[in-house]
C-alpha cells in the first residue's frame, strides 16, 4: 500500500495542533507532543521502508551520507510559511527513526513569553557570560532567541551565533547578525569559537556547551569583553556550575573556578509544566526559572567551590531578582496556572514546595480558582 500523506502533512497538523514535537518510527503511528503529552496521529502504522521515505525526504545527498555513515544526524528543515523544524534522525532496531521539533517561524518577544525583567536586563548586559539551562525541551533555545532579539533590536552590535542545528533565523534590524551551523558552516563548535575572537564579535551565542575546549574557549571569550549566551543540559544554578568544573581535569579545576567566578553574571534555569485549562490563545505550557544572579557573595561561592551553598543565597537574594525554582513553581499553583502534582513532579526539594504552599495544599485558596477547592485553611503550620 502506497503510503497517502507526505512529512509536510505530519507538520502541517502538528502546527495546527498547537504541538511541539514529531516521533516517527517504524511499527507506530506518527505521534505528536501537545502541551508535554504524546499523542497519536489518526494514521497506520508505519513500515520500516514508508518512515525510511517520510524522513529521507527531508534530507539531501549529502545529509543522508552522514546519516548512513554516524548513524545520527541533527539539521533543520524549513516550509515556506509554516514553520522549521530541528529534525534527529537515529536508528531504532535497524529502522529509520525520527524526532522532529516545531521551531517557530517569529522570533518570540520577551513580553510574549512572560520572561521577568531581569532576563531583559541580563541582555543590556555589556560582557560576562549567561548561561541559559534546563532539560530537553525545557525551551532554553526560546528564551534565548528573545534575548539575541532584544539586542538585536535595540543596539549595534556584532551577534555572532554557533548553532547544531539553527533553530531560528534573525534579520538583522540594529545589529549585524552571522549564524554558523556546525557541520555546514564550522567543524564544530571549538573551532568556530577559535575562529569567532578573530572576527570582532559583540556579542556570541553558543547552542550548547559540550565540552571542555568549548567551555574554556566561551569562558575566555567573556573574560576578554564579549557577552556570551550558552546552554546547559543541567537543572539547577549550583549543577550547572559543578557540570563546567567538572569537565576540566582536577589540575585545571581551581583555575576554572576562578574564572567562573569572575564571568559567569548569571545561571537561568528552566522548566516547561503543563498549564491547567489554558485560555485560547494561551501557551499549553508555563515556564518556571530559577534565577541566579552572580552577586560578589556567589562569586565567591564559585571560587571557594562551596556550590551546595548557592541555593540559600538564591532564596535571599530577591533584591538581586533572584528566585528559586520551588517558590515560582508555588507562585503558579498558588495562582492556578499549574497543578500541584505537576509543581512536585518538576522540583528536586519537594519538602521546601510544601514549606511554601503549606502542608496540606489541597486546601489553599488559589487565586484563579483553577480547581474546584476552595477551602479556607482552618489550621496550618508551615514547617521548614
């Protein structure tokens, strides 16, 4: 049977759909992610030869080469006045298997996304380093973009960005803006930063910060008066700073904290909950930060390498807009824009989540009245 639908179909309906993600794989119906939840597409299952055609058909000559020779591959795919897309093709049991990730075709604003101000803020920034971090999917490279945005809109600057895959494409309005894909722009993300110092950057976004040669080359990028914007694969301010040390071998560790500590301005780190009965027009996702600005307090923690510390300064520093994860995640129950079972699921300290919501959160009054529960506290004691 001649397959009746082509991958612009799958695209066509996921950005209908309102979703963010594409799985195709052999035996199994397209699926889609909507608001954080897969969901399978009305379609048949798919044979190995109909998904090995639907991905391929994404792919030129030179891209299915590197597939068939790595067995991986990351790009992105673009249609014209829909959307692009991140696309990961992989092998699964010997079949062609794919993830593809909607990319939005605007350049999303701070405003839109709800981001606080100090996140408006931390891109005035003249040099330093901010790094941008989460899971998967967390939409670090979304906060990002707002970021490289706003500068982009309001200063003339040079924005030199190093990407795998790029993900959104900019117009330069104030600024000159060049994007470097790896492995068809650059080597690798190494050898652009090399590169990057020697062609009067202002201002550098790195996608992803894998390893050490990169990490020291973004480092001394900041240290030298560039603004550097970087991503994590981490989930917290004091994981993020251990996971840069710890790359380094324990000869170079103190030198690295030193430097950390002295251009590091800030660590966002970010979560995506799904939102309980999203208006239209709302995002099905909310999106919780903790915030950590590098105040000469936290400077300090990093060169003494005391990180088990930061999470207390980060809960007393709200003078310096510093917040932790668990208190914006009570600040959208509380607000009934998330469920609490979805606030636990996303913290590490469930115990402080209940400090700061109370012991028994079922019977907090929330201000939108998200839930039926509306129950007055008749007793409650919060203990730490």
């Amino acid at each position: 049977m001649v397959l009746d639908y082509i991958i612009e179909d799958l695209m066509e309906e996921v950005v209908e759909r309102k979703g963010s993600d594409i799985h195709i794989s052999a035996g199994l119906p397209p699926y889609i992610r909507i608001s954080g939840h897969l969901t399978a597409t009305d379609r048949d299952p798919l044979t190995p030869e109909e998904t090995q055609r639907l991905v391929f058909a994404m792919l030129n000559n030179n891209q299915r080469k590197t597939f068939e020779q790595n067995w991986e591959l990351d790009c992105s795919y673009g249609v014209k006045g829909l959307a692009r897309f991140r696309v990961n093709v992989y092998k699964d049991r010997g079949t062609v298997a794919a993830c593809l990730r909607v990319l939005s075709a605007k350049i999303p604003d701070m405003d839109d996304l709800k981001l606080p101000p100090i996140v408006r803020d931390l891109s005035e920034k003249p040099r330093g380093m901010v790094l941008v971090t989460g899971p998967t999917g967390s939409g670090k490279s979304t906060t990002l973009a707002a970021m490289i945005q706003t500068i982009n809109k309001t200063r003339a600057e040079h924005i030199l960005t190093v990407e795998d895959p790029i993900e959104f494409v900019y117009e330069s309005v104030k600024s000159v803006i060049h994007q470097r894909q790896v492995g068809e722009d650059t080597k690798s993300f190494a050898y652009a930063l090399k590169s990057a110092l020697r062609e009067d950057p202002d201002v550098i976004l790195v996608g992803e910060m894998r390893d050490l040669e990169t990490i020291q080359l973004a480092v001394t990028a900041a240290e030298t008066g560039h603004l550097v914007f970087g991503t994590l694969h981490t989930s917290s301010a004091a994981q993020t700073v251990d996971r840069m040390v710890d790359v380094f071998p324990p000869a170079q560790q103190g030198q690295i904290r030193v430097q950390l500590s002295n251009s590091l301005v800030a660590v966002l780190s970010q979560t995506l909950i799904p939102r309980v009965n999203p208006k239209p027009g709302e995002f099905g996702r909310v999106m919780a930060q903790e915030i950590m600005i590098v105040t000469p307090a936290i400077s300090n923690l990093i060169r003494e390498g005391k990180t088990a510390q930061m999470y207390g300064f980060i809960q007393t520093g709200g003078k310096e807009s510093m917040q932790t994860l668990e208190s914006k995640l009570a600040d959208l129950y509380l607000d009934g824009s998330i469920s609490f079972e979805s606030a636990v699921s996303k913290t590490s300290r469930p115990e402080e989540l209940h400090r700061l919501v109370g012991p028994n959160p079922a019977n907090v009054v929330r201000k939108k009245g998200s839930y039926d529960i509306k129950k007055e506290i008749k007793s409650r004691s919060i203990s730490g």
